[in-house]
C-alpha cells in the first residue's frame, strides 16, 4: 500500500471551492470542521463520531470530504485542475457554440450519473465520480461496481449524432475511525473507467467546447466572491460581456518569499468581530498596523484571490467568448512553505490577510 501525504490547507480550499458561493472560509482554513475530528498523529483517522452522531449527518459530511478528496487527488496527482458540476457543463452556452456536442442521461436507465467534468491545462477532458464511506471501498465490491455503472449512464454525442467515448475517473475514500483496528486505514481507491462511444473524446472539431465550459464554470463561483458578478455571469453562462464595460480590480502582493513573485487580484474576509485591515499607506509605502495590538486574540482576517494573470484571462474570455479561456495553462509552483497558506495550480489563493497587502487598482 502507497502512503501519500496531505497538505490539510490545499484539502480545505478545495473543500471551499466546491462547497461556497460567496460565504467566507470559517474558521480558519487550516481548521476547518472535518479535519477538527482528526486524531492527532500523522495517520488521516477521525474521532468515533468525528463525522456525525446520526446517519445523515454522517453521509453529508463524508460526501463533502469525500469529494474534497477527489478533487484534491485529480489536481494533485493526475495534473487535472480544472473541475465544473456535470450538471452545469451539460447546460452551457459554449456547446452550442462550437460544434454542438451534448451531454445526456442514457434513456431508460435509473440512477446517478458521475460528479463532474474536469479538464486539464491543455483542454483533453474526462468525468470524475467522488465517494466517501465508512465502509471498504474494495475493486471488487458491489459498490464500486454500482459506481462504475454511472458512466454507462451518461452519452456524449457529437453534432453528428455519434456517441463519443470519454475518461473517467472514480476516487473513492473509505474513513479510519477511532476504535477501528490499526488494520483499517482511511484509504483512497482510484479507478478509470470510460464511457460508451464509438470514438474517443478529443477527435472531433467540437470536443474541446467541453474543455471550454469546464474551465469557465471552475471559476464562476470564485468571481462572485471577488465581487465581479459581470465575469461570474459571463463565465456561467458562456456569454460575452460588452467591450464598453470595464472592470475594476485591486492587486495584492505577498511578504512571504515563495509566492513574492507573483501578484493576485482578490480581498480579504474579516475575522468575528471585524477587525480592520492590518495595512495603511503612509506617504505612499504599506504600513503593518494591527488592530489593537496589545491583544493577542485577534486574527484579522482571510485572504481570497486569483493569480493576476489568470485574473485576466478570465476577463478576457468574459469579453471575447469561452474559446478565449482554452489559453488558460496552470502555474508551475514550488511549496509555500507555510501550513496556513494555499495557493493552488489554477491560480486561486488563500491565507492570512497578514501575509498580504494591496499594490494597485487597476481596470480592465
């Protein structure tokens, strides 16, 4: 059995990504709720009831993680950053747009169809099923058989009517609890099936249109957070934002050596209690002033944001139409180097308002 490790902030921006609107992170992304149910110690196992005392409680909790997980696994080990609701992708404008290629449930069949679509930094696309449970997740169980269905149940037919082939991927978490044998560990099962077809996705003129929606929709909800509804729509939806319309923004630079370099575009959420941004300009230089710094309780606030350049490429796409976002290539990046800071390959990043302070305004 292969042991990887997990850095716990990257699995809660994950978390955040896919669970949040516009709500902010909290309490603190290092500390979010499941991973206050861990054991202490290196291994991932959790308090008897760390997920719940009831059987519902129980399930909503292990989906979300199990689907934190996934998407963590995806971006982390297959190099797949990029990840959008199959529901959301099915319905976006940028099918219709080129080539026509749709999404469907198999007529006559019953049941769940997979989480997602996902794509990578150079536009090849697959499906991707997330599952967590408390009970063995082996290949040759009946649930993972009944997970592997689900892609029987989706058709990807082209303009022609042809029935495209595409990649899955199933990543499935079985959970350690306290009072489980050493023996049993929380285990993560990856699995890649495919979907029924006559061709491979990716051969025809109209495939990458789901490449297209895929990167959009990943970054709608994290626009709306921003407060730039007008990019989130444009994004969602697949539609063009009018040339005369500008779009203004604050650009963010970080004091901590790793990420110096690069510059983001977001804000911050403040702490309970509100405290006021740590930062002022003083004859024109960026100042550390903490609220009340004689007490030591008081945190300031979170940072949210988008790599600038990415930033702007999703201002672009919402001027120049999905196919624009086909450009969008993940960073290449080194380790933070800090617990408490996330900075992913899509460009999203979040820590301490601390470690941040804004730069410039600018308009595009």
């Amino acid at each position: 059995m292969t042991e990887i490790d997990v850095e716990l902030v990257d699995l809660f921006h994950h978390y955040y990504n896919d669970t949040y609107g516009e709500a902010p992170p909290n309490p603190d992304p290092t500390h979010f709720e499941h991973v206050r149910h861990l054991l202490p110690g290196k291994p991932f196992r959790f308090k008897w009831n760390g997920q719940g005392i009831n059987k519902t409680a129980k399930g909503n909790k292990s989906n979300e993680l199990g689907q934190a997980f996934c998407r963590w696994f995806l971006s982390e080990h297959l190099d797949i950053h990029y990840i959008a609701h199959l529901d959301e992708v099915r319905d976006h404008g940028a099918l219709d747009q080129f080539g026509g290629i749709k999404v469907e449930t198999k007529p006559g069949t019953e049941g769940d169809a997979p989480d997602y679509f996902c794509a990578t930094g150079s536009n090849e696309v697959c499906l991707a099923e997330a599952k967590g449970t408390g009970h063995a997740v082996g290949f040759t169980t009946k649930a993972f058989q009944k997970w592997r269905d689900q892609f029987d149940r989706v058709e990807v037919r082209d303009a022609s009517g042809t029935l495209v082939s595409v990649k899955g991927y199933i990543v499935a978490m079985r959970w350690a609890f306290e009072g489980n044998s050493d023996k049993i560990c929380t285990k993560l099962s990856a699995e890649d099936p495919q979907t029924p077809g006559r061709r491979p996705l990716g051969e025809g003129d109209g495939d990458v249109a789901l490449s297209y929606a895929t990167k959009s929709l990943h970054y709608a909800a994290t626009l709306r957070r921003l407060r730039q509804p007008l990019i989130a729509a444009a994004l969602q939806n697949g539609i063009r934002i009018p040339s005369e319309l500008k779009f203004n923004a604050t650009v963010w630079q970080s004091n901590w050596p790793p990420i110096a370099h690069l510059r983001f575009v977001g804000g911050y959420y403040p702490s309970a209690g509100g405290p006021t941004l740590p930062w002022k300009l003083e004859d024109g230089k960026v100042v550390h002033t903490p609220p009340d710094p004689f007490r030591l309780d008081i945190a300031s606030g979170t940072f949210v944001g988008l790599e600038e350049k990415t930033f702007k490429m999703l201002a672009a796409t919402a001027r120049d139409g999905p196919s624009r976002i086909g450009e969008l290539r993940p960073l290449n990046l080194n380790r933070s180097g800090y617990s408490g800071i996330s900075l992913l390959r899509d460009g999203h990043v979040l820590g301490p308002i601390d470690f941040f302070y804004p730069v410039q305004t600018i308009s595009l």
